[in-house]
C-alpha cells in the first residue's frame, strides 16, 4: 500500500515501561468550493472514495494541456469501473475560471463531471490549500504567465489522508500513480 505523507504529530506514551509511538498523519481540512456545475464541493463529498488532486488553470499552457491528457486517459481507466474514485482539479485562476469556463473546459475535454471535478473558488483559499493541506509549492508556467500550476498529482485515500505524489511530466511516476489508485481502491477501511 501507498504510504502516507504529511506528518502532523507523534505522540508517545509509556506503557508497561515502554515508550510506544504514534504517529498522527495531516488528514485534509474541510474546503467549500464549487465545481463545474455550480455545485458546492467539500471534504465530506470526498468520503470513501480515492482522490487524485491537481492545481492548475484552464488558461492555455502547455502544462495544463499536457495534465489534462494525462488525466483524462486515468479517468477513462477508472469511470466505468468504480464510484469511488474522484479527480479534483483546483483552478489557481479563479478570476479567469468561472463556472462556465470550467464547464466549457469539462465539456471539451469529455470528462465524466461524476468523476472529475474542476473547482473554483477564492484565490488565496486555493493557494492556501495547495500549500498547508497539500505541501506542493504553486509555480509558474513561464516567465511571461502569472497562472500558477503544480506539477504533481496528489493521490489521497478513503479517508482524506495523502498517499502519495508523483511528477505528472514523468511517465514512470504516472504509472506508479494508476497502479497506487488500484491499490487504495481495495483498500478496507475501518468506520472512524
């Protein structure tokens, strides 16, 4: 199984004279945003199911188009075979990515709008996100761009918990991706 990232604290306590450890994972905080159908997204719509997450604008770049191919060929992968599997794609040009153009967006690119959600919303709550909830640094696309994207997928599991990165531009490492995503797929996981 995929580890898991993001340590946010371990605690120890003492038991029979020994000193036994727990380690305590950053578990993703609740969001409210709103995705290409005007629906309000947040964490609990996230439940149970496994998420790959990315950051980028629909603005023309090489990046996001090359992201958004990549992406569609693991939705196709998995939309037929589970519902339990989500793509987030969180726009980092929200003042450019409306509603509507993440619907244009959605609908040009034939996503299944059940399993790939493109999110907008504040700026800064974004941008926030991306850094505390997720640890990837937001770059530019170029020099002349002001849109900010993130190279990496971040797989999360069942319950919200990041269990891996892989650099999307790195064919092994999306390869790893899928096969990480069929894991955490069977994965069993325990009422909370």
């Amino acid at each position: 199984m995929p580890r898991y990232y993001a340590v946010e604290s371990i605690n120890g306590a003492y038991e029979k004279g020994k000193e036994h450890f727990d380690t305590v994972y950053h578990r993703l905080n609740n969001f409210n945003l709103v995705n290409q159908l005007g629906q309000p997204v947040s964490r609990e719509n996230l439940a149970g199911k496994v998420t790959l997450v990315t950051f980028f604008p629909t603005t023309d770049s090489l990046q996001a188009s090359y992201m958004s191919a990549i992406l569609k060929k693991i939705e196709n992968t998995y939309e037929r075979s589970d519902s339990g599997f989500h793509i987030l794609t969180f726009t980092t040009n929200p003042r450019h990515d409306s509603v509507n153009v993440l619907k244009n967006y959605a609908d040009n690119l034939q996503v299944d709008h059940d399993v790939w959600w493109f999110l907008t919303g504040e700026k800064a709550k974004i941008v926030n996100m991306a850094k505390t909830d997720f640890e990837v640094n937001l770059q530019k696309a170029d020099s002349s761009d002001t849109s900010l994207y993130s190279p990496q997928f971040i797989l999360m599991g069942k319950r919200q918990y990041v269990r891996g990165y892989y650099n999307a531009f790195d064919s092994s490492q999306v390869r790893q991706c899928v096969r990480d995503i069929s894991m955490l797929m069977l994965e069993k996981v325990k009422d909370e």
